[in-house]
C-alpha cells in the first residue's frame, strides 16, 4: 500500500518524474480530491528564469507539475494536517 501522504509535504522529487533543478515547486500544503495547494519559490537562480523575468510558458511548466504531483497523491490514500 502507497505511504499517506501528509501535508505539508516538503519532499516532492519523489512525486515528479524530475530531480534536482527541475523540482519547481517547494511544498505542497494541501490537497484533496479536486484541488492542490502548493507554493513554488523563484528566486535569481531559478531554472526558468530568462533575463530576470520568469517566461509565461514558465507557469505552464510548473502547473504540470501540480497534475503529476496530483495523480501521485490520487495514487496514495491521504491526511490533511
């Protein structure tokens, strides 16, 4: 059986087919069936950022995080703190 997963969560990698840099967000604070709340941090030396501005399609990369952090948690029985 998947472990629970409990917010908040800090340690995504494990939930995203990506590693390192490409982690864009930093934790999820909640979720449930139909929505997830997470925060993404984008500081100076953010992957993305292009000319000290984050691009548009930038958002769209770190929305398809969400989803694939989401089908993860679907997959894992789950507990709000």
């Amino acid at each position: 059986m998947p472990e629970k997963l409990i917010c908040p969560i800090t340690h995504i990698a494990p939930l995203l087919p990506h590693s390192g840099h490409m982690v864009l967000l930093d934790c999820i604070t909640e979720y449930g069936d139909d929505y997830l709340h997470a925060t993404a941090h984008v500081g100076e030396k953010h992957i993305l950022l292009q000319a000290g501005s984050l691009p548009v399609l930038a958002g769209m990369e770190i929305m398809a995080h969400r989803f694939s952090i989401e089908s993860s948690a679907r997959r894992a029985p789950h507990h709000q703190s």
